[in-house]
C-alpha cells in the first residue's frame, strides 16, 4: 500500500495551491502516494477553475473532508482536509496578506499534528511566505525553523536536491554580513554529521563529502580569511575523528564540480545562496528541499510563491512532484534518524 502523505497548501495568494493540483493530476501521483491535502477547499475550487483540462482522466473534483480518515484517495479526486480559513472575497493573488500567513501557520500545524499521530507517514509543503507570516505574528525565517520549533527539534539543517547533487547549508535565511560571524564549528560539525546520515537514507552507505570554504581559494592560508583555519579545519578533523570520509575546505567552485562529477556524495556550503545556485543551475525546475533531523520526512520544492505568476495558470509543478517522489523514497527507505 502507497504511503499516506500530508501536502500543506502553503501561501494561498501563491503558486503553491496551483502547483498541487497539478501534482495530484497525475495518474503517477497516485501510483506511489496517498496524498491528502492541508488547506482551503475554496482556493483549490479556484484553481480548477482557471486550470481546467489538466487530468487526463477528466475534470477534477474536490472531496473536502474534516478527518483524514475521510480520505478517498482516488485519482481525479483531490482529498483535501478543509481548514476553511481563507475568505475568498478578501483574498488578493499575489500579494501579502495577514489571513494568508495565519492560514499557512495553521496548516503546518495540522499536518505535523497528524504525521506525529501515525496516521500519516511524511509532509510535502508548498511554498510559504515569510511576509505574510510576519504579519499574522509568526515570525520565522522559513519553514525549516518552523518546523523544527513546533516539533521540538534541537538540531536541525536545510539539504538542497537535484540531480546528483546533494547540498547541506550550515546557515540558512541571513544577511551575507552575518554569516561569518554566524559559523561555528559545531554548527559546521552538525551539519556534517545530519548530512551524512541523510545520505545513507539514499542508499549510500560510506558517503563522501566535500566541505565548502567560506573565504575566496580556500582563504589563501589566512590571506583573505582567518574562518577556514579558525572554523572549518576544526570542525572537518573532528569528522575525520568519528570516521567521517571528508575533504576540506575546498573552493566551492572545485567542491560542486567535483560532487557533480561523482567524487563526492555530499557537499557542505557555508551559507544560503553558495549551495543555492549550484543545485538550481543543474536542476533548476527538479531540485528539492529537504528537513535534516525531523522526526519524520518532509521535503518541498526549491522555489517561493511566486507571487508575481501567482493564479495564471503558468506556475510549472515539476519541482512539487519531484518533491512527492522523494519524500516517497525516503519514506519507503524508512526515513531519516532525528
């Protein structure tokens, strides 16, 4: 029997309600899930709306539920646990909004509550927006610290899919001016150590990794930046001590060249937009977000809201589906160790 997943709706005025429909408009969807949707049945209605002949089968339907047991699970039905906390007439596409923050927070919440319940296996998220949140009075710098907080999640890391290419940040959402000051040898260690035992989830036992350099060539031995002396080569001999196969600190040029090419299995980045691009530039519309150290598997797609394509039918779903499949694999390998 397929897995049963919770899929939370994310940003109503985003791309995130678009983009699951046309994920659950797959035959294929259904082939290796069950999926079940956190949100608003009034915002899916919508997108059937402007997004009608999409499912081979035929036109989809809706089924708002109020208990996933309620679930059908039915190609060409969508069961979606309705929340019902968007008013529709107040709801502006593309734009920030209070309600529509309230309403992500809500929705995570909900399917955290029944992943930890049993009563399903992992969680597939659709883009949130920071924004928004802020103003509902949740103020967090993404779904990875939201998540780790309301499941009591100490330590934690963000990993970047695509392809081959398999990235764990040390730091996530923060100004490039803080992120020097932001490392930390146990941080970097951490990341290091959920990374590998992630990467085992995917089937590779004595996984190799490259460890990024913060500063330019490496730091040019201190020339242009104490952090790989002071940090990095710390935090690398202590992985080397628990037996960890690991090079470092590398450039991150010659780290993604040399992880793409198969030398490593894993790559460490020092911060957000230095894991980013590389996995965006190979993988751009299939690259996936995945949570480290969760008690259970949640992955997402590697984009926003979108707000600026937001209700015009042109948001491209291959990154949420590519989102699902990997959830599914790393559920059926029997998840990652929190």
């Amino acid at each position: 029997m397929p897995p049963k997943i919770v899929i939370t709706m994310g940003d109503s005025a985003g791309v995130g309600p678009e983009v699951i429909v046309k994920a659950l408009s797959l035959a294929d969807t259904y082939k290796i899930c069950q999926p079940v949707v956190i949100g608003d049945a009034k915002v899916l209605k919508s997108v059937l709306e402007f997004s009608k002949g999409i499912c081979a089968k035929g036109e989809l339907q809706l089924n708002p539920i109020k208990d996933i047991e309620k679930a059908r699970f039915n190609y060409g039905v969508i069961d979606v646990l309705d929340l019902d906390n968007i008013d529709m007439d107040r709801l502006k596409i593309g734009r920030v909004d209070a309600m529509c923050g309230k309403a992500t927070f809500e929705y995570i919440k909900k399917g955290i509550e029944i992943v930890q319940s049993g009563r399903a296996k992992g969680m597939v998220t659709a883009p949130l927006c920071k924004k928004s949140m802020e103003e509902a009075g949740f103020s967090y710098p993404g779904h990875t610290e939201l998540l780790a907080e309301l499941t009591r999640t100490r330590d934690f890391a963000m990993m970047l899919v695509g392809g081959n290419l398999r990235v764990v940040l040390v730091t996530r959402h923060l100004p490039l001016k803080e992120v020097a000051s932001s490392l930390s040898k146990e941080k970097i260690l951490l990341a290091i150590r959920l990374g590998v035992e992630a990467t085992k989830a995917f089937g590779i036992d004595s996984p190799r990794v490259g460890v990024c350099a913060l500063n330019p060539h490496g730091g040019e031995w201190g020339v242009l930046g104490k952090e790989e002396i002071e940090t990095i080569i710390p935090a690398i001999e202590e992985a080397r001590k628990e037996g960890i196969v690991v090079d470092g600190p590398l450039p991150s040029d010659k780290t993604f060249y040399d992880t793409a090419g198969g030398r490593y299995d894993l790559g460490i980045a020092m911060y957000h937009d230095q894991g980013q691009v590389p996995v965006k530039l190979l993988s751009y519309t299939k690259s996936v977000n995945v949570t480290l150290g969760l008690p259970f598997v949640r992955t997402s797609p590697c984009h926003g809201t979108g707000f600026d394509i937001a209700g015009q039918n042109k948001a491209n779903p291959q990154s949420f589906i590519e989102a699902i499949k990997l959830a599914v694999k790393l559920i059926e390998k029997g998840g990652m160790k929190g």
